[in-house]
C-alpha cells in the first residue's frame, strides 16, 4: 500500500510535505527577503525529488524565485548546484 503524501503551509513561510506516518521534509522561506532559509529532507526520502516539490510549493506561496540564505551546507550546494 502507497502513503499519500500531502503539503501544508504554516505561517506563510513554512512547507511540511508529509505522509500517513511521518514528516518527509520541510521548507522555511522569507517572503520579503525572497530567500529559502532551511530545507530538510528525511533521509529516508531524500533523491525522490522532495527537495525540488518544497522549493517549487515555497516559490508558489511566495509568488517569486527564492534565493537560498547563506550559510549553505556541503550537502545545500551539492544539492543547489546541481
């Protein structure tokens, strides 16, 4: 059996997609700034393309491209320059 998985946005800058069972991952953005400051993936979902889903849902809610905010991690530019 498949778990769904859903999003939801709280305080107009955080996106938690989940399922059933767990949270898989999570975005925090700054509207005014237009920058992504957080994004966490589960590692158990992570190279499902869950971070690209939060980034897009952050940049629907936001209206605009989002920036990531420095400090980035080695695995944030991994995943950012790709």
């Amino acid at each position: 059996m498949m778990n769904t998985e859903e999003y939801l946005i709280l305080n107009n800058d955080t996106v938690i997609i989940s399922n059933k069972n767990t949270t898989i991952g999570y975005a925090n953005f700054n509207i005014d700034e237009m920058t992504l400051n957080y994004l966490f993936v589960n590692p158990m979902f992570r190279r499902q393309g869950v971070g690209s889903r939060l980034i897009a849902i952050a940049e629907k809610a936001a209206g605009n491209i989002l920036v990531p905010s420095e400090p980035i991690s080695p695995l944030g530019k991994k995943f950012f320059n790709r």
